[in-house]
C-alpha cells in the first residue's frame, strides 16, 4: 500500500508533504531521549515487515503493521514510520520521494489513531489488553486502506471503486495482523509488560 | 507469312508465360499460407517466452536483497546511535 510517484496531483502532494512534516515536528518533540532504542526497534521492525509478502490472487499484498508501532510507541510512532518509509523508499523503491508525504500520512495517521486507542482502551487484564492489541493492529490497516482511497480520490479516482479495492485486497494483511499485534502484545505482557504502558502524552513535556 | 509469324511466336509467348507461371502458382499458393502461419506461431511463442523472461528478470531485479535490508537495519541503528551519543553529551 503505497503511492507511487507521480499518481497525485502536485498540490496534495505538496500539501500532504508539509502536513506530514508538521505532524514529523510533533512526534519528534514528545520523544523522550531514553526511549529511543526502542524506536529504533521498532523502526527497524516496520523497515522489515514490509518483506513479508502474502500471495493474494494474482498479486501479492506486504504487512505493514501500523498499528503495532503505534501501540507500542504511542506519538513517537510518526518518527519510527517516517524513517522506515524514507529507507524503504530509498533502498526498495517503494512508493517515491515526491510521494513521501502521503505514504507518511497514510502509515503514520492509522499508527497515532492505533495509539491512542490502545493508550484508552487497554484496560488492566491481560485478554483486554490482547484483544486491543489485535483490534489496533487490524483497524490500523483497514484506516490506512481508508486514507489510500482517499488520497487517490483527490487525483481523480472513483473513492468508492478504490476504497473497495483497497479493502479487498488487504483483507489478509488485516487478519494477519491482527494476529502478529495479538501475539507481540501477549509476548510483551510475559516478558515486559512496562513496554506497554506508554502515555500518550498530546502536551508537551519539557 | 510474316503476320502468321508474329501470330505464331505470340502465341508460343504466351504458352511460354503460361507454363513458366503455371507451376508456380499451383505449387506454392496452397502451401505458402500454412507455412507461414506456422512461422508466425513459431515466432509468437519465442516472444512470449521471451516477454516472460524480461518481466521475471525485472522483478527479479526490483526485489529488495538481503543487501538492502542490512543497510536499513545499519541506518535505523546508527543513526539512532548518533542521536543517542549526541543526547549522553549534551547532559
């Protein structure tokens, strides 16, 4: 799910590049210094899980997980992903640099969306907690699916055809993800349930 | 006499033209468009299978490598690392 060069119009190109940039600015700032070797995991986690390819009818749809970095992440989740993208864009030729913008808003919208949504809706069990994760990490991608139609809506394509489109073929990756959110969250809860409770701070810290 | 002649060789001509033309034509019209219907398929085939080695050549081409992945990996941990030894000095 990403958005070639080219395929938007100049203007929403350029406008999603300085939302994108805004919102890079906000993340960047409620990044805590000691949390940065976790996003560093995680940025490499989001860099790699675009590999894994799932067969699809004739072609083949990639796992984007969103919606983990985001749980696990909180507002730094927008650094992780943009950095992931501009190395996917630069090493895999996905999507293109003029397309950046999009491709960040399209990734890192549904990732913030995914943790604040985690941050409320948590709880204190365990099966909650779970339960959340995999309903983050699958409303995450069906959103970005969402935003996909939209964007491309604006270079003139028909919303309703590509948003169906878009929804079909992510099905899978919205299952699997579910399940690969599911299990990390239940991981993390056995092995260090302290990664879960990220606040998610919208005021600044100084 | 002399218009018998031409008349003659006239006609020897065009029996001449008849037979030299004759053969050909019934030989080779019947066999001509078979053959190179046959050719055709022949060629059409090779292009595909051509076309089908280009297209697996780019995709084979455009996959990230192994190569890739490790620069990526290299970049998110080093420069996280730059940021990070940046942040120890600042304090």
């Amino acid at each position: 799910m990403h958005i070639s060069d080219g395929v938007l119009p100049t203007a929403v190109a350029l406008g999603t590049s300085a939302v994108s940039a805004g919102f890079l600015l906000w993340s960047l700032r409620r990044t805590p210094a000691d949390d940065l070797p976790k996003v560093a995991v995680l940025t490499s986690a989001f860099f790699v899980a675009s590999l894994i390819h799932l067969p699809f009818g004739p072609t083949s749809v990639h796992l984007l997980i969103p919606g983990l970095v985001g749980a696990l992440l909180g507002p730094s989740a927008f650094l992780a992903i943009a950095l992931g993208l501009v190395l996917q864009c630069l090493l895999f030729q996905f999507g293109g640099l003029t397309a950046l913008g999009a491709n960040l808003l399209l990734m890192g919208l549904p990732a913030l969306l995914a943790g604040l949504v985690f941050y409320h809706f948590k709880g204190r069990s365990k099966k909650q907690r779970i339960l959340v994760g995999a309903l983050c990490g699958g409303g995450a991608t069906i959103f970005s699916a969402l935003l996909l139609a939209l964007l491309l809506a604006s270079g003139g394509e028909d919303f309703i055809g590509v948003a169906k489109l878009a929804l079909l073929a992510h099905i899978p990756v919205v299952l699997v993800e579910a399940g690969v959110s599911a299990m990390v969250v239940s991981f993390l809860l056995k092995v260090k349930p302290e990664l879960l409770d990220i606040p998610f701070v919208l005021k600044e810290k100084m | 006499m002399t218009v018998f002649r031409r008349v003659l060789c006239l006609v020897l001509l065009v029996f001449c033209l008849l037979l030299a033309g004759q053969p050909t034509f019934a030989e080779e019209s019947p066999a001509q468009p078979e053959l190179l219907q046959q050719q055709n398929q022949q060629l059409h085939q090779q292009l595909r299978d051509a076309r089908r080695e280009i297209a697996r050549l780019k995709a084979e081409g455009s996959a990230p490598g192994w190569k890739d992945v490790v620069t990526g990996l290299g970049f998110i941990f080093g420069l996280s690392g730059v940021v990070m030894m940046v942040n120890a000095r600042r304090r």
